[in-house]
C-alpha cells in the first residue's frame, strides 16, 4: 500500500458552517428525488432534465450483497464489478470448475449460469412519508414506546406499499431521521452470470494495490436478469460510449453509497475513532489470519477461502484509511469547529433553541449507554460477528417462526412482510457451505465471546457445554443438518412447532442466545437507537431551518447521483495522470517480474499483440463515493457509459467523514478496455456488441 500525503490543505479545507455537508466543488451524494440541478447549471453548464434523470435511475441496479450496476442492454444485460459478483462466482465455482481463477464466459443464454441467491432491484419510486412516520409516535413518548411505535408506522406503509404495487417497498431514515423516504424497487431473483475475466486481471496488483492509483484492473462482470423463462426485456438501458471520455470532461456516478457519517456529532465520530473501528479492526484482522492459514493447507481449502480472505483484506485497508482520518486532530478540530457554530446559531434562535438545543447532549448519553453494552450487543446480536452461515442460518429460522406468528406492525424489520421474500431467498440458498471452513470460523466466534464476556459468564459457560471453543464448534457443525436447504426450509415450513421439536444442536444453540440476545437488541433501541434518532432528526430541522434543504443526507445504501470531472492529481511532488493504459499494465508487471498478484492472466499474454497499448485502462475521477458505489456507471453528459467505478485512491478513504478533491479520486474501469478485452481476448465479440443495444424482439 502507498502512503497516503498528508498536506495540511487536505485535512484542512474542509466546508464551514453549519453546512457541513453543503455541495462543495462537485461535493455531494445526491438523491433522484431532489438532484443538484442549480449547481450543475451554474458550474458545467449542464441542465438536467428529468428524461434524463429518470432513465439514469431506471436504469441503475442494486446488489442485495452491497454494491451497485447498471442495464447496458435492452435484453436485461447488467454490468458491475468482478468484486460485486465475486460472491456469486465462488457461488457457482467448485474444485473441478474455479471460475475465480479461470474465469467465465456463456456464449449464448442458454449457456448463462442461474446464481443462488442474487437479488437485483431497481429503484421505481420515491416518495416522502416523513409526516406519517413521524405522526406514529405519540409526543412525550418513552424511547421504547416511539421505538415501537416507528417502526410499527414503517411496517405498515411498507406492507400497504406491497400489497398495492407489488414492488419490493423500503422506508429509509435520511437525515438519520430527518426524514423518512419510501422507496418501491423492481425486484429480479432470476439473475445469471454471463461473463468475468480471471481474478489475476480483475483484481491485478491484490492487497498491495488496492486503494492505490495507478491501476490496471479489469474489474468488470456481466449479468443477465431473466423474466418468466427467457431474457428480460429492459426499456431503460444505458448507450456505450465509443469514443470514451476526455481529460476535466464533467462525468455522473449513479449508484448505492453504503454509509457515510459526515453528519456525525463530533461525541459520535470519538465513540467510532475510540471504540468501533478499533474494534471493528481486529475483527478483521483476526478473520483475515484464520482464513488465510485454512487456506495455506490445501489448494482447494484456498479456493473455498477466496471470497472470504478478499472480504477481510479489503475491508482492513478501507477501515484503516477512516480510522487515519479521525485520528487526524485536523480533521477533528474542523468538525469541533464546524458544530461549535451550529449550535451557537440554535441557542441564538429561541424557538430552535427550546426544539433542538439538547440534541447534542442526547446524543452523547445514547453513546454512553452503547458503550456500556458494546460488547455483548456486538458479540451476541450482531450479524456480522458471527461470521459463518450455520449459526446465522439457525438464529433466521428461530426467529422467523417467532415473529411470523406476530402481526406484521410488531415484527422485528427483517421479518416484516415487504422483507419475508428476500430474506426467505437467502435463507433457502443453494449455495454449498464448507463445514470446515464452517467450524474454525465459528470456533474463532466462540473463542471471542471467551475473550471479551469472560470464561464464567453464565451465558458463555452454557453455550461452551464444558468443551472448548474449537472442540464446542466441531461438535455443532459436525452434527447439525442446517448445511442442507431442504431441512432448513422444512424446518421454515413447520413454524414454532418444528422450532421447538428440533434437536438440531445449531437450532438448540440458536435458542439458548436468542434470549440474551433480544434483550440486548431491546436495550440498544430504547437507550442509542431511538434517542440518537430523535437527537439526529432535530439536528436536521435545525439545519433546514438555517440553510435550507440545499444539504445531501448521509449515505444510507439508497440511489445516488455524483457529480465530477475526470483530472489527475499531484503527490509527492509528482503529477499522476488522469489514465492508466492497458500498455502500462505489460509494463507495470514485467517491472514486477510477472509475480502474484501482478502476473497477467495467460489470456493476455497470448493476444498481447492483438491489443493497442494507448487504449486507456482505468482513469481518476473527482466524484464523490463510498463502499456500496462498486459497480457503479460512469456516464458522460449524453447518459453514455464510459466507465465502472471499482475503488477510491487510499486518500478517499475519510470521504466517509469529511470530503475533499484535492488528491481524493474515485477510480473506474474505462469504457475501452472493457470492449477492447472483450473483442481481443475472450472472444466476446457477441457480448460487446450487445452493450448499449436494445430490445432484440
């Protein structure tokens, strides 16, 4: 990894005011529901109409896994990262067919392979339920009485949202809490694979390359969403750029940021610095250890091990780079700053200062209370702790049979009605589970409970049986029948009575935690959620009220619209050029002596002479993304495709907490690479014409 330069300027130049989050340069995660159309006239010149605006949504795909994509085809063709639909590809990989490694291509539909459980949505409409949400909770009410009263209201308005267009129906917080978003997706679960390159070229340069510029990655797929039987017919579809964009040419990234906190109290963004990333980072660095030593035993343990080794590495780097960020006094001295002058212009204002003064304090109370239940909330609610399917599996069908049984207002969210398909989906996957990865990645959860609840916790004493962890999770994973998705849907199908006559030991585990682990869950809504909810959501008015609503939410997984130009950047006293070429990747690798992780894939080397080494490969963007942005279109002022956002260099890793374009870059595929690989060495011709056609009917 290079290191990041530190200049003062970066850490420094940052928004003032209260608007801390106020479009600056081309600053800004835009909803659909309310572009930047003022700053985009004013800056490039560029007037968005709502045609184009509407066929870029309607166009844009959501990965249920995390990550974004785009229809580049009328025939149902979707175009994201090779790291997107990595989990799919190992998915449909086995030891005898490693498409990770080899790569995959099917020639014509029938040839495409149905993926186990890829969801796609596509976002159909937004609308603002933010008075409804908020007329649910009666004033004055306790934390817990609002909690449940919100998330009754949401339940409600999604399952009505169901019933009524039969779209899949999600109620957003933005704001965290200002307001309240419904948005309705077209939902695809027919989706199948139809072309990746080698991880060697998707993915070129591993780890030490990683939120790095320059790159050469191809990290390109290409799925196909199907409809009752044969190719979906799509008629909002992006064109292809043939001719590429060109040097500060203003360019739009449409996509899912994951999570941005750039709206954080300054108390918030300490309890993350101090306490969650520290933590969050040994996790990972501790999961990246165990999968990498399982797979150093066994070729094939090291192929099962792929997608999970690539999780931890890649989520180490990016939360490294955000905990750099708020260990920077800089940065924190801005954000001090910035709130010292928000909360002066509230208690300047009566009426804001009697509505909205205390919300700070709020919020650094709720935080108090989550750090007092941090751990066991953690180790024993949290989903991505556990780290393995067989427990998670068992806690899905525990509670599915529990809140199935309770009218839908009552239900925790993942078991609301608008939710029942999706999770039932994953939940009946076909997808193979490797009980010995299984069992060290279960023993490691069992080892840390040790470690952080202590060896005498009741609970921790109860679910150890007397064993060890690592003899405790064979056990359990030797003997449980929750790897077969016949049982567990059997068990799903059989509600509370099956629940409760089952004698499987991950079933019994699943039961004994449960308990614990709803009042942990319960603790955490009454004393951080629904508190901080309430403090964020006054916050927000009170920003409404002294700027206006010219201020983006905080990235909440839900369509976004960047705005940037395509410009290199200066470091270390170098100029580093807007583009890569695929030429420079020859270069670059043989500089490396054509060693993992910088060996081109034997495809290239034997049509090395069938490329033009000018053809630009991977270009910088002053666009503003986040995680949950892989995958998403570049597009050109024509709404052309002509590139694939696939990372940010290591200095946009604070993007989550404050953004700057002075080094900062979001990095993409460029349009020509994509076609020129596909032409001159996979032999896809077929699938290159394909991009940006429409309808074959």
């Amino acid at each position: 990894m290079r290191t990041a330069r530190k200049t003062t300027a970066f850490f420094i130049v940052i928004s003032t005011a209260w608007c801390a989050v106020a479009a600056r340069g081309d600053e800004g995660m835009w909803l659909f529901s309310d572009p930047p159309g003022k700053m985009l006239a004013q800056r490039h010149g560029f007037e968005l109409s709502r045609e184009w605006l509407d066929n870029l949504q309607r166009a844009s795909v959501r990965f249920n896994l995390g990550g974004s994509g785009s229809f580049v085809s009328g025939d149902g063709l979707v175009m994201t990262n090779h790291h997107v639909g990595f989990d799919s590809i190992q998915k449909l990989s086995t030891s005898q067919r490693d498409y990770i490694t080899t790569g995959f291509y099917a020639k014509t539909p029938d040839e495409e392979l149905p993926c186990h459980d890829l969801e796609l949505n596509v976002l159909a409409s937004i609308e603002d339920v933010t008075e409804r949400v908020e007329a649910a909770v009666p004033p004055g009410s306790e934390p817990e009485e609002a909690h449940k009263a919100r998330l009754a209201a949401m339940n409600t308005i999604e399952k009505e949202s169901l019933d009524t267009t039969g779209l899949r129906s999600d109620v957003v917080a933005l704001y965290h809490g200002g307001l309240y978003h419904l948005y309705r997706f077209k939902k695809y679960t027919d989706v199948r694979l139809v072309f990746a390159p080698e991880q060697d070229i998707a993915f070129f340069g591993g780890d030490p390359d990683n939120f790095t510029f320059p790159r050469y990655d191809l990290d390109v797929c290409f799925f196909r969403v199907w409809e009752d039987g044969k190719p979906a017919k799509i008629e909002h579809f992006l064109k292809w750029s043939k001719t590429g964009a060109r040097e500060e040419e203003v360019v739009f990234i449409s996509g899912h940021p994951g999570r941005t906190n750039r709206l954080n109290t300054v108390a918030h963004l300490e309890f993350l610095r101090d306490r969650a990333l520290p933590e969050r980072l040994d996790e990972l660095r501790r999961g990246e250890v165990l999968v990498s030593a399982y797979g150093e035993r066994l070729a094939e343990n090291a192929r099962r091990a792929k997608r999970d080794l690539y999780g931890f590495a890649n989520a180490r780097k990016a939360q490294l780079g955000a905990l750099a960020g708020l260990q920077d006094p800089a940065i924190l001295a801005c954000k001090r700053a910035d709130e010292a002058t928000l909360r002066s212009a509230v208690l300047a204002d009566r009426a804001l200062a009697t509505s909205c003064g205390a919300a700070w304090d709020k919020i650094a109370a709720a935080l108090a209370a989550w750090d007092g239940i941090y751990q066991p909330h953690r180790l024993l609610e949290d989903p991505t702790v556990f780290n393995c399917a067989l427990f998670p599996h068992a806690r899905t069908l525990v509670r599915l049979a529990e809140e199935s049984a309770k009218p839908n207002a009552e239900r925790l969210r993942e078991y609301r009605e608008s939710n029942l398909a999706s999770l039932e989906q994953s939940l009946f996957s076909e997808a193979p589970i490797h009980k010995d990865l299984e069992t060290i990645k279960l023993a490691d959860w069992l080892a840390r409970l040790v470690e952080k609840l202590g060896a005498d916790d009741e609970l921790v004493v109860q679910i150890l049986a007397g064993k060890s962890p690592a003899v405790r999770a064979e056990e359990l994973v030797r003997s449980t029948r929750l790897d077969d998705p016949a049982v567990r849907r059997e068990l799903a199908e059989g509600g509370q009575k099956a629940i409760d006559a089952s004698d499987d030991p991950m079933i019994l585990l699943a039961r004994l935690v449960d308990a614990r682990a709803r009042e942990l869950r319960a603790e955490f809504e009454r004393k951080v959620e629904e508190p901080m909810q309430q403090a964020y959501g006054e916050i927000a008015k009170a920003r409404f009220a002294l700027a206006g609503k010219d201020v983006y939410p905080d990235a909440t997984f839900t369509l976004r619209l960047s705005v940037g130009v395509i410009r290199g950047y200066d470091e270390g006293g170098m100029r580093i050029p807007a583009w890569t070429t695929i030429g420079g990747a020859y270069d670059y690798a043989a500089a490396r002596d054509n060693q993992p992780p910088f060996r081109l894939p034997e495809s290239w080397i034997d049509r090395r002479d069938r490329l033009d080494p000018q053809t630009p490969m991977n270009f910088v963007s002053t666009n503003d993304i986040i995680g949950g942005n892989s995958g998403s279109p570049v597009v050109n002022r024509a709404g052309e495709v002509v590139g694939l956002v696939f990372d940010g260099n290591i200095q946009s890793l604070v993007w989550g907490f404050v953004f700057d374009e002075e080094v900062a870059r979001a990095v993409s595929v460029d349009c020509r690479a994509i076609d020129a690989a596909l032409r001159d060495v996979y032999d896809a011709a077929e699938l290159a014409a394909e991009l940006g056609r429409g309808r074959t009917d």
